[in-house]
C-alpha cells in the first residue's frame, strides 16, 4: 500500500480504536515496516528506547538485510511475550518435514530464537522467492507481525 494512503487508514484507525499515543506510534512503525516503508518506521523507532521500539527496530533492519545491525537490535531486551507466543505458533506452520526441522531449530529450547530467525533468513537470502524455505520463512514472518500488532494492541 502507498504511504499516504497507508497513513490516512492509520489515522483512521487510531481515531476508532482510542489507541494511547504510545501505542499507536509503535503500531504505526510496525504497520509502516509490514507494508515495507522501513525509511518511515525507522524515523519513528530511532529514538525510543523501549523494548517493543528495539523489536521494531531488529525487524526492520533483518528485513533491509542488515544482520549484524538486527542481532544487535535484539540484544537490546530480553524474551518478549510477542517470541513466546510465536514459538508454540510455529509448530502449526510447519507442512513439510523440513519446514519442521526449521521450526524445531527456531524454537528450541521453547521460545521463537530470532537469533536463529536471523541466520535461517541471512541463509536464504540468495535463494529465490519461490523457495519453499523462502516462502515458508515469509510465513513466519507475517506471523510475527501478527503477534507483534496482538501484542501492540493488547
């Protein structure tokens, strides 16, 4: 979706839901990062200094690629409830056995390891997108959106 449209829908629903202001900003970066803005959702997460802003922050900069930069954004909290969720998520996403071997090395010892998620994507990166761990992998990741904007809204 276009930014200017994508923003005016934001607003919108910002309005509609009475989201707190620190709420809505970190649902927007998240928003804006899904619908790939990453320059807008960076000027928006740069400065906080939250942990749900690092997460962000991790997201984005695994999506540009910029590993390094990622896993350093995910050192920057600890296990987050948005993980937690997403580990016992992840078993049902697997079809394959080796999407199941990927899940297990994303989830072990419980929790979703974005660590690993960083690796496993850094992995593929050459691969085209009709890879099946590619494909598989964009699953994941939308799952992770899905529980991250769970939990922004919660």
């Amino acid at each position: 979706m276009a930014l200017g449209p994508l923003e005016n829908a934001l607003d919108r629903f910002r309005r509609e839901a009475q989201l707190e202001p620190d709420q809505s900003l970190r649902l927007r970066a998240a928003t804006l990062l899904y619908h790939d803005h990453h320059d807008a959702a960076h000027d928006i997460v740069q400065d906080l200094q939250d942990t749900e802003a690092a997460m962000i922050h991790a997201i984005l900069h695994r999506r540009e690629p910029d590993y390094w930069n990622a896993k350093y954004w995910f050192r920057r909290f600890d296990a987050h409830p948005v993980y937690r969720s997403l580990g016992r998520r992840l078993p049902s996403l697997a079809g394959s056995p080796a999407e199941a071997e990927m899940t297990r090395r994303l989830t072990l010892p419980g929790p979703f390891d974005p660590f690993a998620f960083v690796d496993l994507c850094e992995s593929h990166e050459k691969c085209p997108a009709h890879d099946a761990g590619v494909m598989w992998l964009r699953r994941v990741q939308h799952a992770e959106f899905e529980e991250l904007a769970a939990h922004l809204l919660a």
